[in-house]
C-alpha cells in the first residue's frame, strides 16, 4: 500500500521497483473524488488531512489483503500508521505520526526529552513582532507548522525582517492553494525559532522495531543561511569528522526514541557547529522528490525505494549496505518566479564527467515559484565519482552548463461585467 501526493515524483519509480519484485501495488493519492481515475493508475482518492476516513475508504477499497504500508510524504504519515495499527502491521503509532508530522509537536517532544533544538515559540498567524523579540529574539526562522521543502521558511535579522516574514508567512498559509487544509490548527499557527548556524547535514536511516540503522549520512556543501532555505546539493558520504558523524547518528536514535518512531524509513535534518549537534527535523518517510536515485545497495546495486519495499515486508535485501562509491544529487533551483519557457544546455550538462543523469521535471509554459513560496525545483542532476568532492565537483559543472528562461506571468484580464 502506497500513500502518495498526487503530483508527488517518487510514486512512479516505487511503483516500478514494486513491479520488478513482482509486488502487486494499491497506491491512494490526494486527488478530486469526482474525476475518474485521471491517472489511470486505479489509486483511491482520499483526503490526508483526515487520516481515520481516509483509512477506512483504504480498507473499504481495498480488493485484497494489505501486507505493508508506505507513506511518500509528510502529510501521509499519520493515514499511514492509523492503517499499520488497524492492520497490526509494523509501522508507526498514531500518536508517533501525529508528533513528528507537526514541526510544533516534534519541537515540544524533543525539547522535553532534553535534546538540542534551538529555542522557540508557537505563535497566531499575524503574531505582533514586539512579542516575538521578547521571547525568542534576533535572529530568528520564520516557519509554517506544517509545510515541507522549506516552503515559507524565512530567517530574519532585524525588526523590520521579522515583521515582513511573518507577513509573508501568514499570508502563504491563507493562500487558497491548500483548500480545506486552512482550516486545520496547523495552518493557523507559525513556529518562530532561534536561528543556529553551522553545517546542515542530512540522515537517510531505517528503523526496525526501535533499532535504527543508518543508510546514508549527506552533506549539503551550499550554505544554507538564509533568508530563505531552498535546499541545492545533496553530498554522500559526508566529510564530517568520523566523531562528528557518531554525534549525529547518536543523537538522531535519541530524537527518534524520543517521538516514538519505531518502524520504517527516517529522514532527518541536523547542524553542526563546531562538533555541537542541533536537531532541525525528523520525517517519518523517505528523502523527497527523486534524490533516492544518488543512493544503491547492495550487490545488485538496488535503489532505496527496492530496499524499503523489502524492509516492509521482511524480506531478504533489506539490510544491505550502500555501494562505497561517492554520489551526490542537485535539486536545480528556482531562479524566479514566472512561467518557464526554456531550459537550454541539458545535453552539454549530461556530457560532463561524472555525470549519471538529469531530468527536468517542470513543465515548459507552466508557472513556477521561487524559494520561499516554491516548493518544486525545476529537475535534478546526479553524478558518481570516487570521492565526494569530485562528485559536488561534476554537479556544479553540470548546473554551470544549464541556461534558464523564466519570463513574468501576464495577468489575465476579465471581461467586465455589466452591473
């Protein structure tokens, strides 16, 4: 059982390593109750944001026995492990899943059992500046509760940021892109917190009855500093030094123990700042868009979304370890806001050595968003290489080679309308 975003880029690629397994698939999406089966993919539209009735609409739909279940994606989760304890499958709890699918929730438990995370505050949308300051002060992120991809994550370094981030913030989460969700609790609450610097670095692991194993610690070379937080490479293994690394693993099993994550993938966000370690974010699911493809295992050099097939229904393979060889992914960023028309340079990118392949997942002539209301990057480039640095190297070569044509939205006008 696949729960899937309906425009999510990883659903097709389970999709085919379920079918390589001989895995019969029942994906659910978030997609219009009215049309029918648009996709051709016979997937059970359900609604996320209620995670019992898109259970039962599962099981109702459901023509045979379900024998695993895997959430794609943040919003998924707590669907996902309502079903696991309907079904007595190994997974998350409710409870767990609800935690660690709010940004405010996971801050609390963790800071509650005594791990690193930076200081912070829930506010109302529209929250007075002057309070903010007070409790949590300069310099500070702006985030939403409940986004992901960094969308609408701000950092501000003066009075007069932190009135604009919050604005903008407030005003992204009243957008009518989100529908029904507006009107849940955590579309009406930010989360200010106290800005950390330090390398961001990132934890692709496997839980399995509370014991977690890591499958792949990523640097992230960019810096990410702000004032917006659009994520760009992808690096592993990581050059941390090896006791930095042991500090980041050890405190991602604590975080985990702490928000009752037991079973299934974790994909996890931390700083290190001079051998300190903060806790930035645990997702209980995989890494997003089609960054797996940077990650093989194993002796047959199977893909991440093949492994976490096999984790979930315990069979041979799950345990393998990554292939030694380098690998790095780049999410090709935004560079504007407006509709995108061309994207030159691609063949001259994929030529360069080390490169393993590039696609460009957006759409010629449709809008696309900048950082921080985006969400989608405009496609991804991967490479392999001996060392890691040759492989960062290759990606930057590649992205160099790139050429993007991004024009301004006309507005579109209405006929007037008689009185």
């Amino acid at each position: 059982m696949l729960l899937a975003s309906k425009l999510g880029y990883q659903t097709r690629t389970f999709v085919l390593a379920a079918q390589k397994l001989d895995v019969p698939v029942l994906l659910a999406t978030d997609r219009c109750v009215q049309l029918d089966d648009p996709w051709g993919d016979q997937a059970i539209p359900v609604r996320f944001e209620h995670p019992a009735e898109a259970a039962e609409a599962i099981l109702a739909r459901a023509a045979g026995p379900i024998h695993a279940v895997l959430a794609l994606g943040d919003h998924q989760v707590p669907t996902a492990a309502w079903l696991a304890e309907k079904l007595g499958l190994p997974g998350l709890s409710f409870r767990a899943a609800e935690q660690v699918s709010s940004k405010a929730r996971q801050r609390e438990a963790l800071a509650a059992a005594g791990l690193p995370v930076p200081k912070f505050q829930v506010y109302p949308l529209d929250a007075a500046p002057a309070e903010v300051l007070r409790c949590v002060g300069l310099p500070c992120v702006v985030k939403p509760i409940a986004l992901a991809a960094s969308q609408g994550v701000i950092r501000a370094d003066t009075p007069a940021d932190l009135a604009e981030a919050i604005a903008r913030v407030s005003a992204l989460l009243r957008s009518p892109e989100f529908g029904p969700a507006r009107q849940r609790t955590e579309f009406q609450h930010l989360l200010v917190e106290q800005y950390v610097g330090g390398r961001e670095v990132a934890l692709e692991a496997l839980l399995t009855h509370g014991h977690l194993r890591p499958l792949a610690l990523f640097d992230k070379p960019d810096p990410l500093e702000g004032p917006y937080f659009e994520e760009t490479m992808y690096i592993t293994p990581s050059r941390l030094p090896e006791s930095w690394q042991a500090q980041v693993i050890e405190c991602a099993r604590n975080a985990a123990q702490a928000l009752g994550l037991a079973h299934g993938p974790l994909h996890a966000e931390f700083r290190v700042e001079d051998g300190h370690v903060w806790v930035l974010e645990l997702h209980a699911r995989p890494i997003g868009g089609l960054c797996a493809r940077a990650l093989r295992f194993g002796p047959e050099l199977i893909g991440l979304e093949e492994l976490l097939i096999r984790h979930a229904l315990g069979w041979p393979g799950a345990d393998w370890e990554r292939e030694p060889q380098a690998s790095g992914v780049m999410m090709i960023p935004v560079p504007g806001t407006g509709l995108l028309v061309a994207v030159d340079g691609i063949e001259q990118a994929r030529s360069v050595e080390g490169i393993t392949g590039l696609e460009i997942t957006a759409r010629l002539y449709d809008p696309v968003r900048a950082w921080p209301e985006g969400t989608s990057y405009l496609g991804f480039i991967f490479a392999r290489a001996e060392r890691p640095e040759q492989a960062e190297s290759a990606l930057r070569q590649a992205h160099g080679q790139l050429r993007v044509q991004i024009v301004p939205e006309l507005p579109v006008e209405h006929p007037a309308r008689s009185p």
